[in-house]
C-alpha cells in the first residue's frame, strides 16, 4: 500500500496564520519534509509537534527524494513544507511530486497562506487576469531580454524577487519601462510593518531608497 504527501502551506511572516487543518496534518503524518531544519524546528516547536525531519532544498532535492520516496512507497504519510508559504510556489519540492505521480502515490495540497494572493487583493488593481511572471534572472543580459519581453505583453505583470534585489528590481522597471510606469509594490505582507505602496515607479524608488527597505515583497505592474 502506497503512502500519501500533503503539500502543506505555513504562515509567511504572521504566525497565526497557520490553519486548523494544518496543524492537523502536521501531527498527524509519520514525518515531515522541510527545507532547512533550523527554520521547521522553531516553526514546529511553536505548535508542540515534533516529528523526524528530512531536509529537501535547492542544494540537495536529488538524493533527497531517493531517500524519501521509498519510505512513501512503503506506505508512509508525509507533509511537505517550505521555509514559508506555499510549497512548490518558488521553492523545491517538483521533483518530489513527479515522482508521486509516476508512481500513483497520493498528493494532497493543504491550502493557506501565499503572498501572490494578498498583493493582488490588496492592490486596486483589475485583477481579474494576470501574468505571473515571477523571478527574474539574476544575470544582467538575461534579465534586461526577460523585462524586454515582458513590455510587450500588455497584462497586469506579477514579479518577485530576493530582498536584496528590490530596489535593483525597482530600477530595472524604471529603465525599461519609464518613470511614469504605475506599479504596487506589496512589502512584508502579513508582518508587522506591512506596507503597500501604489504609484509611479520613480515615486515608489525613491521612498525605497530614503526608507532603506529591504525585506520579502511582490510587484505589480500595470502594463496594460
């Protein structure tokens, strides 16, 4: 008998965000997969669970799903979690669940918390449609033909990116599409100092700058 894997989403910045139905699935599977162990462990300890972890990240998800998969065929339960947010969203996890599938073992996603949908929801922008674009490359010559190409579309454009890239990321929009380009910048959604700034891109940099802001954030840019 084949085991199942919940793909379980945890809280982003605000703790109580976890679901009842979570925490559930936390206790009650035989173990849990996490990206680094340091951050599961404060995450579980929190909620009095403790369970044997096995690590999966962008560094080792490999060998790690050789050494997780057997134990899900021989009719193990296990939830799959990310440092925060929703597993697979920009975090590693595919590999794992291609397996899954190749092999009829069952996946069960545990809805919660996500920063695509509160940035959007938050905007006051027509969201109806939108083109999630997500992160760009790193490497200069790539990322100007991603931003060159993503002018040409006429949608409402999702973009993400490290913390240490926003202000580069604010100035690469500002290059490629111009001072006047309206966007909404959603930062450090769900903790504390949340915050949402809406305008022109050269507005919005500039407060970036005066303010230092350096932290997890989404952009919307209202292309159409």
């Amino acid at each position: 008998m084949n085991g199942k894997l919940y793909l379980v989403s945890t809280p982003i910045g605000n703790s109580e965000d976890i679901t009842l139905r979570a925490l559930k699935v936390l206790r009650s599977v035989d173990f849990i997969i996490c990206e680094e162990f340091k951050q599961a462990r404060r995450f579980l300890s929190k909620h009095q669970i403790e369970k044997e972890l096995f690590s999966l990240n962008e560094h080792n998800e490999k060998e790690s799903v050789e050494e997780i998969f057997p134990l899900l065929q021989s009719g193990k339960q296990a939830a799959l979690i990310s440092d925060c947010g929703t597993p697979l969203f920009s975090d590693p996890g595919h590999i794992l669940v291609e397996e899954c599938i190749a092999y009829k073992i069952d996946i069960v996603p545990v809805p919660g918390v996500n920063s695509l949908m509160p940035a959007l929801i938050m905007s006051g922008l027509d969201i109806e449609k939108f083109y999630y674009y997500g992160w760009l490359s790193p490497k200069k010559d790539e990322r100007r033909k991603e931003l060159l190409n993503l002018k040409r579309r006429k949608d409402l454009l999702v973009l993400m990116d490290t913390p240490y890239r926003l202000i580069r990321l604010l100035e690469d929009i500002q290059k490629h599409f111009g001072n006047d380009q309206h966007i909404v910048l959603a930062y450090k959604i769900t903790m504390e100092d949340e915050k949402y700034f809406r305008g022109n891109v050269a507005k919005i940099l500039r407060i970036c700058n005066e303010k230092k802001l350096k932290g997890e954030f989404v952009v919307l840019l209202d292309n159409r």
